[in-house]
C-alpha cells in the first residue's frame, strides 16, 4: 500500500507539473501580446535598474511536505515558505578572486497544522531562520561560502538550533557546456543544540548537483520566455552523530532526486526586478530512521511550486 501511495503521489505531481508547465507557456503567450513585455525584451544586466552593489531576493515556496535534510518536519496541510535576502558586494574584479559578497537571510514556515505548537499565539509559524553570510567567488568557476544559521521555532515546536555551514560549489558549464552538472558541497556542524532533537552535536555532509537544459516554449515567438528544465540530485549523509537516534548512528541519510521546469515572468517591467515562477517534484529515499520518522513511509513525492524576484 505505502509503495502505491508513493507511485500515486508521484504521478500525480509530475502530471500537475506538465499541466503547469503548459499553462506558464500560455500564460506567457498572452503576456507578450501585452505592451508592457515590450519594455522587457533588453535582458542585458544594463537595462534593469538596480546599478548598485546590493542585491535582494525575495521567494515563495508552495510545497506539499517539509522536509529538512531527510528530516520530516510536516507533510499535511498548507505549506508556504517565503524567504528574503540581501547581499553586498565587497569586491569585484578580474583577478583569482574575482567577488566578495556578505549576505544576511530569513526565511519561514508557515503551517496550516500548527505543527507541535504549544499554543503561545504564533500557532501556524512553525519555523524561522536568520542567517548571516560570506561568499568568495573564484576566477576558475569555484564558489565557497560560509554561513551561520540559527534555526528558531515561534510556536514553541523546538528550541533553537545553530549551526555553521562551509559550502564548495562549481559551476562547469564552461568545461561542460550543455552537460554542466554544477556540482555542490555542504559541510554543517551543529554548535547548539540539534536538527535532529537527540543530545549529541552532529556534523552532516551534502553532496549533489542540478543540471539543466533551456526550451524555447512554443508559444513564445519572440523568445521572451525560455523554459529551463533541471534535475537536482543530491545525497545527503551524517559525519557523525548527525542520523543518531540514541541507538544508531546512520551514515546514510537519504538521498533525492527531482524534476523542475522554470520559467521567467518577462511581462513584468525591469523596474520591478526579474521575476520567475517554477514547479516541479522531489523524490526521497530515506533511511532506516527516517522513515520510521516519517509514518513509516520509506519513499515520498514532495511537489513545490515557487515565484520569486531578483533585484
């Protein structure tokens, strides 16, 4: 029954995702009939108008299940994750190192389970995070960052969790063109208390990557509005005491992978910022742990849907 489950929940979400994906074509279509996408053609980083050093983000995610590196947060209900960041650009130029920017976020979960709340008035506020970062950009593709995070729950659901995260990414699409897998790492060491909830500080590992490919949509004439198909993989494992349930220390977390098609909102005028709009589904293998974390179900289909803005 659960592997039928899984297959049902599975097929349901990449069916949804093709059915979205038409729609956004669509969507675009008529959008570009409009006047204002005229005004959106230029895609050059001169014709927006931020010419300055700081850089916002903002995103919203619409998911069907939380799950925090393997670890299920929430599966039912309604799930919305907004985000906001801001960066600042220190240093450019065309030597080894070619950027420096510090960077601050937040970002939330906002359940409609009121997920382990102790009923203090912030109920459906499951989680909020606040973090500070470093990143160096690097002549030959490499990226490495340094984030601080403190991972907080308003509505009480657990006490607050801090880790330092040190991050390796590279972009190879340069070497590899259209087979650039873009590979990352992530080494995480918990400094207080832990995302697992057991006494020992753990120290996790992801590795991973997501590969792409843009689509010329077929509505879309005036090549406005590229559909970009990825596929993120990743895997994610404990290097010690990270999966330890007070009996075991599971080495293996978990592992995923994913089908995601993006696409920009280019209707909307550059003083706005760039917009896009994704949806796709992630598939999860869990291990022993997190499954019986997780009702039980070894594998789940967790389909997202996200609008976000870069300015």
């Amino acid at each position: 029954m659960q592997d039928r489950n899984w297959l049902n929940r599975t097929l349901a979400g990449m069916t949804a995702g093709f059915i979205v994906v038409s729609l956004m074509c669509s969507a675009a279509t008529a959008a570009e009939e409009t006047a204002v996408a005229g005004d959106q053609a230029a895609t050059s980083e001169d014709s927006g108008p931020n010419k300055g050093r700081l850089t916002l983000t903002l995103s919203d995610d619409f998911t069907t299940a939380y799950f925090f590196r393997g670890i299920m947060q929430e599966r039912h209900g309604f799930i919305w994750q907004p985000s906001l960041e801001l960066s600042l650009n220190l240093y450019s130029g065309e030597g080894a190192l070619s950027s420096v920017d510090l960077g601050v976020g937040i970002w939330g979960s906002y359940q409609s389970e009121k997920t382990l709340s102790d009923g203090n008035g912030a109920e459906a506020l499951y989680e909020m995070d606040y973090y500070p970062s470093l990143t160096l950009a690097w002549s030959n593709g490499i990226e490495t960052s340094l984030t601080y995070y403190f991972y907080t729950s308003p509505n009480g659901a657990f006490s607050t969790v801090q880790q330092i995260d040190l991050g390796l990414a590279y972009d190879d699409s340069a070497l590899l063109g259209a087979y650039a897998f873009k590979p990352y790492a992530t080494f995480s060491f918990e400094t207080d208390n832990t995302s697992f909830g057991t006494a020992k500080k753990g120290g996790y590992v992801e590795l991973g990557g997501e590969p792409s490919v843009d689509l010329t949509c077929p509505y879309d004439e005036g090549g406005l509005y590229p559909v970009t198909l990825s596929m993120p993989v990743a895997i994610g494992m404990s290097m010690y005491d990270y999966y330890n349930d007070g009996s075991s220390n599971n080495t293996f977390g978990f592992a995923s992978i994913g089908a995601t098609a993006s696409i920009p909102l280019a209707f909307v005028p550059a003083d706005f910022g760039s917009w896009s709009l994704s949806t796709g589904v992630n598939l999860l293998l869990l291990n022993d742990t997190l499954e019986a974390a997780n009702n039980g179900d070894q594998r789940i289909a967790v389909w997202t849907s996200n609008i976000s803005m870069d300015y």
